[in-house]
C-alpha cells in the first residue's frame, strides 16, 4: 500500500534531543509558539488568463499578514509525490517541513484562496497548547452529523510531533491517485452525510477518520469555532463595507464581524470548469477580499481603495513631513507590533 515515506518512530524524542542541542533555535519565539504558514499552488501556470495574478494577490496577502506577525512562511509549487496531486499535495509537504524543521512547534496550512481579513488578529496559540491539531469546524457536525464539511481543511494547525506524523500516515493512503481515491470518494459518498460522489478528498478523508477512529485521533483534536480560522466567503464577501462602517471590534474577535479569514470554497479560477459558484461571484469577492485586506495596510502608509471593488487606490490625510504615527488603534499599531515576536 501507499506510504508518505519510511515509518518514523521515536520522533518527539528525537526532536528533543535537536531542540536541546540547538539553543539558537527555540521552539517558542517570545510569548507565543513558532510558526511556520505553509501554502503553496500547483507548478504549471494557470490556464485561466487572470489566475496567476490572482495567485500573486493571495500571496501578497500572506506575506503582509506574516510580516506583521513574524511569522516564517513557504510557499510550495512542486509536486512533491506524484500520488499526492491536487488537494492532497499539502501532506506530503507538511511532513517534509516537520522533519526539516523540527525548531517549528506549528505548521499552519493556508490555501491559495484563503486571505486573512484581520491583519491584526492571531489565534489565541495558548488554547491549543494541549492539541495538535486545530481545525475550523463544529464538534457535532463532524461526530453526530459525520458531515463532510463539519471542519475545513483549507486553514488548520498542526504540530510538529509523532502523532502529526502518525495522522499524515494514516491520511495519506486514502488519497493516492488513481483507482484507491476514486474508491475512496465512493466510500466518503455513502458514509459521510452531504458528501458528493467524486474522488477522495482531503477533508472528507480528515473527517472520516475523525468519526471512525475518534479514539485513536480525536482527544488531540481541536475544533473551533470560536473565530473564522476558515470564513465561508458567500457570507462575507458582500459586508465589508458594513463591517467597515460600524469598525472593527476592540480586541479582534476575528468572528464574523470583521472576520479573521475569507475562504473562496469552490472558487477555482484556475481551473474554470470545476467552479461550483459562477466565475464573475468569486473574481468579484476576491478582489473585495483582496482589497478590504489591503487597506489595513495600506492605510499605515497614507493610502487606502478608492472602493473596495478597484485595484485603484487615493491619499487619505496628509503628509506633515514628520515620520508617520498611525497607532491610534489595534490596526494602526500594525506598523510597529508590539505582538510581533520574531
Ligand atoms: N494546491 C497545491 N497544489 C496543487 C493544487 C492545490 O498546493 O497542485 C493547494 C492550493 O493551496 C489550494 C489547496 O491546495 O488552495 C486546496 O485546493 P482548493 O483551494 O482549490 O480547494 P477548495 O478550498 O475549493 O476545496
Ligand atoms: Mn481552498
């Protein structure tokens, strides 16, 4: 059968050991945990004339939202295993990350088409000390309904550890090309509720062996739902300017008031005969996502969108010669974090 690689064993000691003996390379950087946001797309180039660029905003996105945080990033546009195509790619890279860097205490998947919305907000690190994974979802959904989008797997938390390499081993397998995930997909098909039949994916596989193995995998999971670690954007992307009227809440909840994430699910702009939504909704609500992010950061600079429906953008205030203090609030203080670790 399909395997990620060779079976690792004693890896949390291991890891021990490499941690003890690399004190330049801590585990936990100031207060909070280090973190490694891993995100990537697929090598070619899209076959949609748009899809690169919308590529390079989502990016641009994530590097300005890392930059704020001190957070290290990679970005990933190999195939790494031709087994692990598609959505699947994102194991395979995990584990080749863990084991590279073992100073990473958690490794944090974005997709391509998830854009941070709050600059400012960050999970809360400290309530996910006892799990090792942390995913966008409802306990119940997953556990009673066993619905296939009870978590989302386009932006979670893992642990570098040996139980995180113990779950990419036994995900893994359900994913492998060819006839073992289209028998997978049926599978998923019958036994998780809502399921359409096509091939294996990712979260389906991720919920199925929440349910059927909940002994094994459930007790070191965590499922949020606290804030938007993962936004459904249909809900979101048509309030930005509200949520921008009424400001955004002291404290950063990160829920859907100013949420933290928008998730374009089922957006597919390169890959135009997948989407499930029509192309102008998604292209639209990306740009506003793209833009409604943006201007937290372009407004420490002097600038903001015109609206948040064009790439142009206007001069707001004016230039006193004197160097720029935008901290008069939680996202003015972005220009100079004091949150920032690294
Ligand atoms: N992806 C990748 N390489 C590929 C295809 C996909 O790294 O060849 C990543 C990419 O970041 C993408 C994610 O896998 O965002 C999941 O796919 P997608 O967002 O299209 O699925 P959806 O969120 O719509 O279910
Ligand atoms: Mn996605």
């Amino acid at each position: 059968p399909y395997s990620l690689g060779r079976a690792i064993l004693d890896y949390d000691a291991r890891r021990s050991a490499w941690l003890a003996a690399h004190p330049e390379l801590p585990a936990r950087v100031g207060r909070r945990p280090r973190v490694l946001v891993v995100t990537g797309s697929a090598p070619a180039r899209c076959p949609d004339a748009d899809g690169d660029h919308l590529l390079l905003r989502a990016f641009k996105n994530k590097a300005d939202y890392c930059r704020v945080h001190g957070l290290d990033v990679f970005y990933n546009a190999a195939f790494l295993d031709a087994e692990m195509s598609g959505f699947w790619a994102k194991l395979p890279l995990l584990r080749a990350l863990m084991l590279a860097h073992p100073e990473v205490e958690l490794l944090w998947w974005v997709d391509s088409d998830a854009v941070f919305t709050d600059m400012a907000f960050e999970p809360p690190w400290e309530r996910y000390a006892r799990h090792n994974l942390v995913l966008h979802g409802w306990a119940a959904k997953v556990f009673e309904e066993r619905s296939w989008v009870g978590i989302n797997t386009g932006s979670f938390l893992i642990r570098n550890c040996q139980w995180s390499l113990d779950l990419l081993d036994a995900w893994a397998p359900m994913g492998s090309r060819g006839p073992v995930r289209d028998r997978y997909g049926e599978l998923f098909a019958r036994e998780l509720s809502g399921r359409p039949p096509f091939e294996a994916d990712d979260q389906s596989a991720l919920v199925y062996l929440l349910v059927t193995q909940r002994g094994r995998w459930g007790d070191k999971t965590f499922i949020e739902s606290t804030y938007e670690l993962n936004g459904f954007w249909e809900g979101i992307v048509d309030r930005y300017e509200e949520m921008r009227r009424k400001g955004r809440p002291t404290g950063g909840l990160g829920d859907d008031r100013w949420p933290f994430v928008t998730h374009f699910v089922g957006c597919k702009p390169c890959r135009r005969y997948a989407d499930s939504y029509p192309a102008d909704r998604c292209r639209r609500g990306m740009e506003r996502a793209f833009n409604f992010a943006d201007d937290q950061i372009l407004r420490l600079y002097g600038f903001e969108h015109e609206s948040f429906n064009t790439t142009a953008v206007q001069r707001v205030g004016n230039e006193t010669g004197g160097p720029l203090d935008a901290d008069d609030d939680e996202l003015g203080r972005l220009l100079h974090p004091t949150f920032r670790a690294a």
